[in-house]
C-alpha cells in the first residue's frame, strides 16, 4: 500500500461517514422509539468507525476492485470531493434574511456567575464537566425583525422564544431559574412561545409549574410538546404547562385579541403526536404565528400561510466545527435547517438552538434564548 492508498482511503472515508451520518440524521427524525434509536446509532457507529479495517483489507487482497465495492467508492469520493465543499460553500454564503435589520446578543456565563458548574445529578452530568463545554453559557439574543403586513398597532411586539429545555438534572435548577429571571430582567415580553423538549424524566415536570412561574408576559403564552415529552409523562407535562398560564396546542390552532388585531398561532407536534393538525380555516387577513418542535414541519407552515415559525429540536448540533458547522442534526433536511433564520417564503422560520440537552454536551454551539421585537415594515423600505 502507498501514499495514493492512503489519501484514496482516507477520503473515501469522509465520504462514507458523511453518507452514513445524514441516514442516522434521517432516522433520528422519525417517530422511533429512543431504545431502537439508541440501537441504530450504534450500528452506524460501527459501519463508519469498520471502514479503515475494511479498506485495508480490500487493498491486500484486491476486493476493492468487486464492481459493486468500486461503485460504491466511486460515491463515497463524489460525496468527499463534491457534495461536501459544495454543501459548506452554501452554507458559508446563506445569506440572512432581509426582515431581520438588527441582531444582538450578550452571553453569561452560569458557571462563572454562581461560583460553581451547576452539573447536577442526571446519568450523564459527567459530559458537563467536560473542559471548555460551554453548556452553561447562555447566549441572550435580540433579534428585530421588520416585517409587511403587520398591524401597525403592534410595531415594536416582542416574542421570547425558549426551547429544547430537558429538565433531568442537568443542569441544575438554579441554572434555570437564573435564566427565566435573566429572560424578565431584560423586560416582560408581549408573547412567549415554548416549543418543546421540557423533560427528559418521569419526575422533572415538577419544574415545569415553578420554574415557569418566574416568567410573566402581557398578552399570551403558548407552548407545544417536542419528541422527548412524547417518550416520559406527556399528560404531566402539559397539565404542568397549563397550571402555569400557558396556552398548550397539541397539533391545534388558537387565537388571540391583541391591541385590536387578532393573531392566529398554530401548533404542530408531529411526527411524534398525532394526528398532524389540520388546515387552517381562519380568516388569511389575519397574522399567523406558528410553533413546530422540528423544522421538518416547514411545509405545513407555508401551505397554512403561516408567517413567523418557531422551531426547536436540532439544538444547532451541540458540536459545531470549524467552518463546517453542524454534524449530527436530527432532521430529513440534515444540517440544512440546524440553527437560525430561514427564508421559507411566506414563511419566516427561526430554528432554537435551545438551553439544554440529554447529553449536556455543547461546543461552539452555546444554549441559546431568542427575544423577537417586530417592526412594521412600510411599503416605501421594501
Ligand atoms: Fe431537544
């Protein structure tokens, strides 16, 4: 075997790592249950992490040269050589979209702030102790968003959006409560919007009512159930969210008076629950706000007319690198939709990267909370 064999084998391997890693993304977007996923990753661990053993077994005996092996090389190189920087080349120059005309963002530091890493006591707080994990470094961001179409009564409404929130432990609950008064401290949001992922145990819905009693809002607050609800005390964890004043829509629609206008919010907690919501048949002249727990759900959103969605789930991919960004990201869109704001005309969908986690395990990729303020955008800055 030369250097050729080498540099042959080794990107190959990229290739079929990455066409092994976008089909465990896929699986990881469907209704499966977490003990067959947990199985599948595994699998796919040992199908990716085989490949230098199989190669190197091929070249010494010439199996690499069967038809079927050759052809699959073939796609493994294609996707090393050409999908892969083409991918990242179009991720690098997405350009953002043209509502959003201020983003700000101030990062505080848990850890730092309590004198201690708030670790906690759920099966895998070891991972939180991990040097230079950043799970306990909380990005506050503001976004402001100029958009058409919305009444002039509301310029200047805010929406805080919290997300993926895993309550097991990990962190502590100090570091939640430190967040939900940091979140007040920055003024009482017009609207709340939760979209999913509260707990990740039987018991942590006990948070839930406390925790969120700490929040206040003036108009409304509306929360939906995301896939880790799905699998521990459901019912628990949306009666929890109503004793707390939320508004819970389980794959439904609401409405809601405010400053003269109505607003219609969707929800959408397929695929885990079902069955999906259905269409909308309220008046199109009224704004719509949608809460989706994966961005998978984007579709619905536009054929509903829906105009700003909130999405959670792919916790921007909790490990983030260099230049490439996000690996593992649990959608059928894979790292497309990992984090931010996405032009999905009519729709506009912001993607949480959420607070927390089941494995407390974050680099580049901090916890985020996102507070919106809508500005009415006029006829002559379009
Ligand atoms: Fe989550």
């Amino acid at each position: 075997m030369d250097a050729v064999d080498v540099v042959r084998g080794l990107v190959a391997w990229v290739g079929h790592a990455t066409i092994w890693l976008v089909l465990l993304n896929l699986l990881y977007s469907q209704p499966i249950h977490k003990r067959w996923l947990r199985t599948l990753r595994l699998i796919d661990a040992v199908i990716v992490f085989s490949f230098p053993g199989v190669w190197l077994g091929g070249v010494w005996s010439d199996g690499l040269n069967l038809p079927i092996i050759r052809a699959y090389l073939w796609v493994c190189w294609g996707v090393a050589c050409l999908a892969i920087p083409t991918a990242t080349l179009l991720r690098l120059t997405r350009r953002t979209p043209r509502e959003q005309i201020r983003r700000t963002s101030q990062i505080v530091d848990y850890a730092k702030e309590l004198g201690y890493r708030p670790v906690g006591s759920w099966k895998n707080a070891y991972l939180a102790r991990l040097p230079g994990n950043e799970v306990f470094e909380v990005e506050f961001v503001r976004i402001d968003l100029a958009l058409a179409g919305l009444p002039e009564a509301w310029d200047g409404l805010t929406i805080l959006h919290l997300t993926d929130l895993h309550f097991c432990g990990t962190p502590e609950k100090v570091f939640f409560e430190r967040v939900f008064d940091h979140c007040i401290h920055d003024g009482t949001p017009d609207i709340v919007v939760v979209t999913g992922d509260l707990v990740d145990t039987d018991e942590h819905h006990e948070w839930i009512v406390p925790l969120f009693r700490r929040l206040r809002w003036r108009e409304a607050a509306f929360a939906i159930l995301g896939n880790h609800d799905y699998w521990q005390q459901r019912d628990a964890v949306r009666s929890c969210l109503a004793e707390a004043g939320l508004r819970v829509l389980g794959n439904c629609w609401d409405s809601v008076e405010i400053r003269g206008h109505r607003l219609i919010v969707g929800g959408h907690e397929g695929p885990w629950f079902d069955p999906p919501p259905e269409d909308s048949h309220h008046s199109s002249e009224d704004f719509r706000l949608g809460l989706s727990h994966t961005p998978d759900n984007i579709n619905w959103a536009r054929k509903n007319g829906i105009r700003l969605l909130f999405c959670g789930h792919n916790h921007g991919g909790q490990i983030r690198l260099p230049l490439f960004g996000s690996l593992f990201v649990p959608s059928r869109y894979s790292r497309r939709y990992d984090a931010g704001l996405f032009d999905c005309r009519p729709t506009l969908m912001y993607v949480g990267r959420g607070l927390s986690g089941r494995e407390p395990l974050r680099y580049r990729c901090r916890p985020e909370v996102t507070r919106f303020c809508l500005r009415v955008k006029h006829d002559s800055e379009r």
